[in-house]
C-alpha cells in the first residue's frame, strides 16, 4: 500500500503569508481614549492639580485609576472581576502610557502580521488578563497598564521564531536571541530597588501569551497547484486566515476554541481559588 502523499514545508526563504495590522492601531487607540477621559475627569473632578496629576502620574490619583477600572486585589476580592479586564487599558501617566504605546507598536505589528487579526485580538486580551489574574494572586497593591498584553504578544513571538527556527534559519536565531536580551533587561528593570513595576502581571501576560502562542501559531504549508486551479469555485469553503497563493497558514482560531476554552476555565478557577483563599484569611 502506498503511504498517503503529504505535502512538504515550505522550504527555507518561501513567502510567509502576512496579514495588514489593524488591531494594533485599535488598541492603541482605546488605550489612548481611556487615558484622555481619565485626565478630562481629573480636571472635573478635582481641577487642575489633579488633571496635571493623572497626565504625569502623580499623587492622588488613585481614586480616578480605581473608578476606571484598576486592578486592586481587595475590590476584586469583593466581586469586581471586571478589573482583571479594564485594568489593561488604563495607565497611570503619560510616561507610562507613551512607553506601553510604543512597545504596542513595535510587537503588535509583527504579531498580528504573521498570527492574523482574529489570533491577535484572542492573544492580546486573554494573554492581558491572564497577567492581571497573576497580579491578582501574588500581589496586593493598584496596578494597571497595558504591559500585561504586551509581555503576552513577546511571549507568543517568542514561540513563533522557536517553532520556525529551521524556517526562518539564521535570521530566526537572532531574533530569538534578540527576545532573550530584551527580556532579561525587562526582568533586571523590574527586579531593581525602587522600581514600581508589577513583576508578576508582566510574568503573567508573557506565560499565558507563550501558551496561546504554542497552539494559534502559524503552521506553513504550500499551496498545492492542482488545489488552486479549483479556487474561485470553492473560495469561500477553503480558503485560510492568510495566504499568499504560494504558502498557506493551515492553523486558524477556530481550530483552537478548545484550547481557548481551556484557557480561559484556567483563568476563572485560578481567580476563584484566589478570591476564596482571600476570604478564607478574613477575621
């Protein structure tokens, strides 16, 4: 009998399918909206030391962060799992805000090039709340930003060049390379006297974006030539997240609502057992 005919990778140097980055600008966005009605409501609220507050993240501002939505462990204890949510889009300064938005920039593009919009968006929100979740469990004080998602979508870029080094050859080995530094410079950042940064919101979002990752990421193969004769006839049945008409992503997110599902039941039971351990240690 003869073995059944498989297609061969995609050998090295072959066109990778991309899709055009659109998410990534929204986020950005809705990041930046949430910042400016938060300033908008500082100066409203409290004139204007408190709206020159909120744009520089000075003191006082902990109210207006709470009322948006931050994630402060006692108030999410208490029933307001919302947080684990909203806390990702709200910063706590312009600094902070200009730093997230640029590192948004320079990794959402890349990750919703080769991923696809609807892995991105899936990536972006779950791998953020999976950080707060963490943020949640390990630590006590206000936290809030965008960075969660962020170390998420580095994360899921660290699997993508893992699982296509041999694709990608010598190039995929530096960027590897390249990740690794940054990361360990984020974690030398974090871990440094006086740094208020929620160290296990960023470890958080990079896991559950790294695990997402591992199961959405790309799987390239070549388009078979006698498959594309039928194209126009069967377009709307076949056709995948992204291709190029040379090399196709056979792996999209509806393959993976399993593992969405899974993920997320992880999340829930995780922020569950916290909030009843929380309870359990009241007088």
């Amino acid at each position: 009998m003869n073995a059944p005919y498989t297609q061969p990778p995609p050998q090295r140097g072959a066109p990778i399918p991309t899709a055009r980055p659109r998410w990534t600008y929204i986020f950005i966005a809705l990041n930046v909206i949430v910042f400016v009605a938060m300033i908008v409501v500082g100066f409203v609220q409290g004139g204007t030391s408190l709206g020159i507050a909120v744009l520089s993240g000075g003191r006082g501002v902990a109210p207006i962060l709470i009322d948006f939505g931050a994630n402060f462990a006692p108030l999410v204890a208490q029933g307001e799992f919302w947080r684990l949510f909203t806390a990702n889009f709200i910063h706590i300064g312009i600094v902070h805000l200009l730093f997230n938005m640029y590192a948004l920039l320079q990794l959402g593009v890349q990750v919703e090039s080769v991923y696809g919009r609807q892995r991105f968006i899936a990536l972006y929100l779950l791998a953020g709340i999976s950080g707060a979740v963490f943020s949640y469990m390990f630590t006590r004080g206000l936290s809030a930003g965008a960075s969660t998602s962020i170390f998420g979508l580095f994360g899921a870029l660290v699997v993508y060049f893992y699982k296509h080094r041999e694709l990608f050859g010598r190039m995929g080995q530096q960027q590897l390379i390249n990740l690794g530094v940054i990361l360990l410079i984020n974690v030398i950042i974090g871990l440094s006297p006086g740094a208020s940064v929620d160290n296990w919101g960023h470890a958080g979002g990079f896991v559950g974006g790294a695990i997402l990752g591992w199961f959405m990421c790309p799987r390239y193969v070549p388009v078979d030539p006698f498959a594309r004769a039928f194209e126009p006839a069967v377009a709307q049945n076949r056709k995948p997240e992204l291709s190029n008409g040379v090399v196709m992503d056979a792996n999209t997110l509806s393959q993976q609502v399993f593992v969405v599902a899974l993920f997320i039941a992880g999340l829930i039971a995780l922020t569950l057992l916290t909030t009843a351990s929380a309870s359990a240690q009241l007088p």
